[in-house]
C-alpha cells in the first residue's frame, strides 16, 4: 500500500523558525526567571508549552492576540516606576545603554522580550512541527506569530509603565518617530496617562552626522503633540552624554569622541 508523502511545507518569504528553538527559549526562560529573577517563580516548562501552542499547527498569517493571551498572563511580571526605557530604530544602542547603566529597563531586560529576542519561529495547520525552512515576512502578511508577539508584548510593557518614561530614538533618520512602528502605532498610545506623568525623548545622531537640531523635527513635533493630547508631558534632548561616550567607545576617533 502506497502511502502519501506528508503535504509539502508552504514557502514564505521570511526567514524560518530558528533552530533549537525550543531549547533556546527555554534556556533563557531558566536563566532569567531562574538565576537572575528567582524571586519571580516561574514555571519555564509551563511557559513553553504556552508560547507553543499559540502558533503552533495554525495558520502562520492568522494569528491573533488571544492566542498569545496565556503565555502573555504566565510570563508577566512587574516593572518599577521610572525604570522604562523604550525605542525605535536604535535596538543595538538601547540594549547596550541599560546593560552599562543598569538605570532603565527595556522589553529586552524583561521575560518575554529577554526570551524571543532575536528568534524566528511559526508553524503551519497541516503540521505539529514548526515551519524552520521559512516563515512570512510581515510584508506578506501582518498577522505573523513574530509580530502579533512583539506588538502584544510591547503593549503589554507600554501599559505597565508608570512614572516618567523614556524614549531613544533615531536622529539620524528621516523620521526618528515613525507612526507605523511598534512604538509610534502601540506604545505611545498605550501608556496610562493616570499613571504615566512624563515622557523624556532622546534623539541619537550617528557619531559621523553634525546634530542638527533633531528635538525640532516636524516627526518629534508630531510625537509632542500626540503625547500633549493624551495629557502626558513631553521633553526632549538632542544629545544625550552617557549615550554618546557608549557610541564613542566603539568609534573612539570619530572628531565627535576627542573631546569625550
Ligand atoms: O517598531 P519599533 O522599532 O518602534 O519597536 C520598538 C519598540 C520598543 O520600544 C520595544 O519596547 O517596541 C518594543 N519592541 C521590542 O522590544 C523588540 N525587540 C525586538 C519591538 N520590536 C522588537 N524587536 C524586533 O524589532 C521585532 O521583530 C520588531 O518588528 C522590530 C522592530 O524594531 P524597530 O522598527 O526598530
């Protein structure tokens, strides 16, 4: 009797899901919530089975934040006032700023950014395995197990904030504050104006571009008055100190950096 082949994984045009996903995740789930939280008593193995199961043997283009809602309720845990700091377009300088620091916490320093940071994966219905020959890019489709988590989590973080909240953007682009990324379309608008008082927003240049005067920029105007009009306050700064002498260190002969 001739059986039939399994049906053939669908071809995306994203990168697929990373190897040893599992074992990575739950890895770091163990060394955050195990070593360096313990206080937070997590059940790494149960927080698995969670993330799995929101994707996994379901349509890659279909996935909605339901289905992230219970790994989202088992991996929360809470955030100090004062301590968030957000970003757009400046990942790599951000995360670099709080592990020198250590003042101010990005998703990445909590669970759930701290496990997915970086890592590919989603599935598809005719299978119970994950799909790691490719995955869609959200050019393909909007609804994919990698951005419905970061937008969710994102969300998740923006509406736990309290306090003053910070921000590190891009100065060196044409629009520092964009109103279709993450932050510019979900974090802005889900901070808690009852709990959230101030927003500093730091605009970053390139070490090599003069700064120019970026707290001026019609796209940080825009973030000022979408800020104002939710009532929380707005301040800026086009050169922040400690962050320019972290960029310096790796460029230290730039002009920029003699002084330093
Ligand atoms: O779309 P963005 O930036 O404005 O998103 C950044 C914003 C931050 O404030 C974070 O709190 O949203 C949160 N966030 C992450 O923490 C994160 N880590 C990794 C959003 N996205 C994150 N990623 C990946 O980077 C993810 O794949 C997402 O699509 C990009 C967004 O980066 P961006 O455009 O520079």
């Amino acid at each position: 009797r001739r059986r039939e082949p399994p049906a053939p994984l669908p071809q995306w045009k994203g990168r697929g899901s990373t190897a040893h996903l599992r074992e990575i995740l739950l890895g770091r789930c163990f060394s955050y919530a195990g070593l360096l939280h313990p206080e937070l008593r997590k059940d790494c193995l149960k927080i698995w089975e969670a993330f799995e199961k929101a994707f996994i043997s379901k349509n890659p283009c279909n996935i909605t934040e339901e289905d992230y809602q219970p790994l989202m309720a088992l991996a929360a845990h809470p955030i100090p006032c004062n301590k968030t700091l957000l970003w757009s377009k400046t990942n790599e300088l951000a995360h670099q700023y709080t592990k020198v620091r250590g003042d101010l916490l990005t998703l990445e320093d909590t669970l759930l950014g701290y496990m997915a940071d970086g890592l590919m994966w989603c599935g598809s219905p005719s299978s119970a395995e994950m799909n790691y020959q490719s995955c869609p890019h959200w050019r393909e489709c909007a609804n994919n197990p990698n951005s419905i988590y970061w937008k969710m989590a994102s969300r998740i973080f923006a509406e736990a904030a309290c306090g003053v909240v910070h921000v590190m953007l891009n100065g060196s682009i044409s629009q520092p504050f964009g109103n279709s990324s993450i932050f510019g379309s979900v974090e802005v608008h889900h901070l808690n104006p009852k709990r959230v008082h101030l927003m500093k927003v730091w605009v970053i240049h390139n070490l090599s571009a003069q700064s120019s005067d970026s707290c001026s920029k019609s796209s940080i105007k825009e973030l000022k008055s979408i800020l104002e009009g939710r009532n929380i306050a707005f301040s800026c700064k086009g050169d922040h100190r400690a962050v320019q002498l972290i960029q310096c260190v790796g460029n230290p002969e730039e002009p920029a950096c003699r002084a330093c």
